[in-house]
C-alpha cells in the first residue's frame, strides 16, 4: 500500500480520539434539545453549559460572551457585519490577506453602503499597524485583521493594531481561525472586541465554531429565530459539536504547546530539504512570526495543480496556492498582495503539518517533491509562464 | 480521483517530452487567462510525422493531453495533423472534466500549428 501523508491540517484536522470518545454519548444517549424544560433536555443544556466553560477557561473569558456558530465562515460574517449593521453606516478598516470569509462580508457591507479599506501587506504578508492608524477615520466603525494567515501563517500585530483600536474607541474583531488552540491569544492584551474560532482546525469536529464578543460591545445577530445564545444566534444548538470543541479545546490546553514545538521543527527540516535538492524554491511567509506547521513553497515556472496531483498520486496531501476553475487560472489573492511575481505564485503549494507528522513523513515529502518537480520541469518550455 | 488512468499514466509517464533540435516543423498554442502552453516539434519523412517531442507548462491534465497528443499523431499524415481535432485527444485521454477541456484544446491547437509550419517549409523547399 502507497503510504499515506495528511499535510493540509489548516483546511482541516482529524478529530482527536478523545474528542470523538466524548462526543459519542451525544448522538444517541443524550439527545434532547437544550432548549427543552425536560430531563432530556436539562442533560443536554447541562453538556452544552460545561463546554462553554471549557472554551471560555482556555479564552481567559466569560462563558456569557461566547456565542457558538456553525464554523469560521459563520463567526466571520457575524463578527464583520454584526458589529458594522449594528452601528447602521460608517468605515470599516481590513486587510487584503483576510480569509474570503471576512473579504466578501466586507464586500456585502459596500454593496450596502459601508465604505472599506483594504489594508495592503509586505512581502511576508504582514499588515503595518501604521498602515491601521492612517487608514482611521471619524467615522470608522469597525477593525477586522486575521490572527494567522491560512495560506502563509503570517502571524499579524494583532497587540499594536488592539492598542490603536482601543485608542480609537473602535471595536476590534479578529478572525483566529488559524491561531486558536495553536498559538497563545489573550483577547484582552490585545484589545479584542471579537473573535472568531472553530473545532475543526484543532482536532475538534466540523460544523462547530464560536464567536467571542467581548460584554458591551454592539452587535447585531445575523440569524433570527429562537432565543438561543443569549438570543445572539438562533437555531437549536449542535450538542454533539459543542461538546467536543470543548473537549478539543480541553486537549490543546494540555498540548498545545509541546506540539508546537514539535512541528515547527518537522515543518523546518521539510523546507530544509527542499530547499537543499529543489533549484529555485522560495518559502512564502514571515520568517519568525509564523504559524509552526505551515509552510507555503513556491516552485518557480511549476503549475501548483500538477505538483498537488502529482503528490497525490503518491499519498500526500497538499494543497495548491493557486486555484485553476474553468480554464482561468487565479493566483492566490494573498501572495498577489505580498508582491509575490506571478511566475512564481503560480506555483505555490501549501503544506500544513499537524500532531501525527512524523520526520518519515516529512522525508518521503521531501524526496517525492523533489523527483515530482524535477520530473515536471523536465516536460516544460524554458521561460513558460 | 477525477482524472482516468490514462490520464494519470501519461501525467506520471509523459512520451516524448522535450526538446528537438532542427525540428521540420514547430508550434505552440496557449490557453488565455490560464497561462497553458504547449509546443510540439515534428520530425516529418516523406509527408508523414516519423518523430514528436513536446514540451508544456500547465496542470496535470495539459501536460497528459500533449504526452498523449505526440502518441496518436505517430505516423500520421501531415496535412491529417493540420486539422487535428481537441476531441480526438480528449478521447484518447479517456476524457477530461468540464473544467478541464482546455488541455486538450490547447495541445490540439499546438499540433495543428507545428503541422502548418512543417507544411509551410515543406512547400518553401520545393519553391527554392
């Protein structure tokens, strides 16, 4: 059998066997609705209370500001749009490199009036707090930055553009999709009004996510319906999910660190070897503040796609930096932003390492990259691209 | 997996790729908006293709489509090559997804144009 390596543990994770081994009861044992008066339904608020202590525990926050959604497109859409609608009009500040979850929320409020600065990023995808303080105006009502980038890791300044936003008296909503549960977030240091996280990138099960909106902070609901969640997100609650984010979350507490290490090493002595056996590489992203799994490559004058298909063929996971969708090839908007030339962000291929890689993991990557893109670059036009 | 064995064998496997010096006939064909590219060199004997080597930049799928391409054209007539058509390599490919279809059109039109070109010199010689 062809061995078999998961690298895009940032598109999504295994659900930790602890997760799944208290999740279980939940299907089938306990399944009432927690918004039922009944025992049945008790049980179930009960699970549902105890998780939110957990999530609010690792949070350092109240378990009263925390609001569960369906997943990080969810939390991102209400964070963005809950607090803008909640202050009717105005100026909303984000970044180029954000999630699409955030970009095209953002989109949505121009469409509906709101203006929107775009911030621009550095060549390691990083936003300037300076660029933040420029960007402010008097009538600017909302500040959205990601955490982590998904596609570089790039770890953004979220503590100095906090510090401005509080200065400002403008509420701060980050998506930390990417850097919850893997890198420390204290949501006060960093003047956080809101943040977005999600159980599937730690270990924790799809279809489960939150939004931590800080008490005091307006914010309108983007769902209507029922009373749930302090009646800031209607729709009966997925018990069996809630449940296990918090048991994931539980676990990252406990590991998260040792974890950490361990794969920013795995994750450099992957580049290492690429960069020793693979001519013209380069790896995208901050050097220092960066994500410990992710590593985005470029291969230059190599379609992502052929790369992503050959690897496939022989196991491994990755995923391409750029999307080729009927016949119209997109380079991704994050390495477009960093300045990355095209001929290179053509070619970018995204690994994300995660608990179970291995360094034999890592070196039968390393010499499958190698012989792929050897192979590959053997079948092109010089100067292609 | 979306794409047919076939496909899959000559992506891993391509024949003929590379370059040809002092080819009889050359030609390339691009996909706008995609970045595609292919390009074909023809060996031609007495009208006919005797060798073709390519060489391509694109997705999976545009490299297997001119591997494929260098193989069904193998002894063919010229001027047969000069109106080869993007179905006859998707055929021979097993098929390609919707989204997918340009590979071949982009090898098809790479293959036309080197048979044009082999032809044109072919018809330069004989006025010289």
């Amino acid at each position: 059998m062809t061995r078999r390596v998961y690298l895009d543990h940032n598109a999504s994770t295994p659900v930790h066997p602890e997760v799944v081994a208290e999740m279980l009861p939940y299907f089938s044992d306990v399944y009432g609705n927690p918004s039922s008066v009944h025992g049945f339904g008790r049980d179930a608020r009960a699970a549902v209370d105890a998780a939110r202590d957990r999530v609010a525990a690792f949070l350092r926050v109240r378990p009263d500001e925390l609001v569960f959604t369906s997943g990080g497109t969810e939390s991102d859409n209400f964070g963005v749009k809950g607090l803008a609608l909640a202050r009717g009009r105005g100026h909303v500040i984000t970044s180029k490199v954000e999630h699409h979850a955030v970009l095209r929320s953002a989109q949505a409020l121009e469409a509906q009036g709101f203006a929107v600065s775009y911030l621009p990023v550095d060549q390691h995808g990083m936003v300037d707090p300076d660029d933040v303080r420029r960007a402010l105006r008097p009538d600017t009502i909302a500040i959205s930055i990601m955490h982590a980038n998904s596609e570089v890791g790039t770890i953004q300044p979220v503590r100095a553009i906090g510090a401005l936003a509080r200065e400002a008296g403008v509420p701060f909503h980050v998506d930390a999709v990417q850097t919850f549960g893997k890198v420390e977030i204290d949501v006060d240091a960093m003047n956080i009004d809101a943040l977005s996280f999600s159980g599937h990138k730690i270990y924790g099960p799809k279809g489960i996510a939150g939004l931590y909106i800080r008490r005091g902070t307006k914010m309108v609901s983007i769902q209507h319906g029922g009373e749930h969640e302090r009646r800031r997100r209607a729709g009966t609650e997925n018990v069996p999910g809630i449940v296990g984010l918090g048991k994931a979350v539980e676990v990252r507490a406990r590991d998260m660190k040792t974890e950490a290490e361990a794969v920013s090493a795995l994750r450099d002595r992957m580049w290492e070897g690429i960069r020793a056996r693979v001519l013209e590489v380069r790896l995208n992203g901050h050097p220092t503040e960066r994500l410990p799994g992710t590593a985005n490559i470029c291969y230059r004058n190599v379609e992502s796609e052929s790369i992503v298909l050959a690897l496939d063929l022989k196991g491994i996971a990755v995923s391409a930096g750029s999307a080729c969708t009927a016949g119209s090839v997109e380079p991704s908007h994050v390495l477009v932003a960093m300045g990355v030339p095209l001929d290179w962000a053509m070619g970018a291929v995204r690994s994300s390492l995660g608990r179970s890689t291995t360094a034999e993991d890592v070196d039968y990557v390393v010499a499958s990259v190698t012989e792929v893109v050897r192979r590959i670059r053997q079948a092109m036009p010089v100067g292609a691209a | 997996m979306r794409y047919s064995p076939t496909l899959v064998d000559h992506f891993l496997n391509p024949r003929n790729a590379g370059l040809m010096r002092e080819a009889d006939g050359s030609g390339s064909d691009e996909y706008a908006g995609c970045g595609d590219l292919t390009r074909f060199y023809l060996r031609v004997r007495e009208g006919h293709l005797a060798e073709a080597r390519f060489q391509a930049y694109g997705c999976g799928p545009t490299i297997a489509a001119a591997s494929v391409a260098t193989e069904l054209a193998a002894g063919r007539a010229v001027e047969d090559l000069a109106t080869l058509k993007a179905q006859e390599i998707e055929d021979a490919l097993d098929g390609l997804p919707e989204d997918r279809k340009h590979a071949a059109e982009v090898a098809a039109g790479a293959m036309r144009a080197a048979a044009l070109d082999a032809l044109r010199r072919r018809h330069g010689n004989r006025e010289a």
